[in-house]
C-alpha cells in the first residue's frame, strides 16, 4: 500500500532506502549547533561573511568551514561583490524545520 494515513488525515507516502539516507545526510549538515546559529542570521535576509561574524561568535576560518558545508548541501547560496562574499538561504525548507525544533526546544524549556 503506497499510501497511508495519519491520525491527522494527512497521507504517508511511501519511503525508500534512498529517502532515508537523504533525510540522515540533511540531520548530519544540520546538527552543529554553528550551523543553526549560521541559519538564524541568515533567516532575516542575505549577509556578507563579516556581517555574520559579528552576530556567530566564531572564527573566520571556522565560519568558512561551516558556510561551505551549508553550501555544498544546497542549504546555502552565495554571491560575490568585490571582495565580500553574501550568503542567503536558498532552501527555505530548513528554515521551517530549523523553527520548528527551536520552539519546541524553548516550549519544553519553559515547563
């Protein structure tokens, strides 16, 4: 049976080996903390690598490391202009994943 339903109503559909090795490659871009923090200035708009250095507290290596991670994942887009390079969100699903963790985190915090 290719579909199914949740208690919701909402239809499961059916998921491969592939689906879940992509899913588990998604987890593993997404699981440093530096890379959430790099996602959370980016959710208000596109910013240049020294903008974001001041808002991430980490090293400009460091911070290199982590954007090219998020680019190379497609997570990430980039441009340059002169000698700045600007970083925006190009796959906006992970903004909704990203928020939806963060305040159930913060929600279970609070009890």
């Amino acid at each position: 049976m290719p579909f199914q339903k949740l208690a919701s109503g909402a239809p499961i559909i059916e998921k491969t080996d592939a689906t879940f090795d992509s899913a588990a490659e998604l987890f593993r871009v997404m699981s440093a903390p530096m890379r959430l923090k790099i996602i959370n200035c980016l959710c208000s708009g596109e910013r240049n690598v020294s903008y974001m250095l001041t808002q991430v507290k980490t090293t400009q290596p460091n911070m290199s490391q982590h954007l090219n991670t998020l680019y190379k994942a497609g997570i990430l887009g980039k441009r340059r202009d002169g000698v700045q390079i600007y970083y925006r969100i190009v796959d906006l699903r992970i903004v909704t994943i990203c928020e939806a963790v963060c305040h159930d985190v913060v929600s279970k915090a609070g009890r």
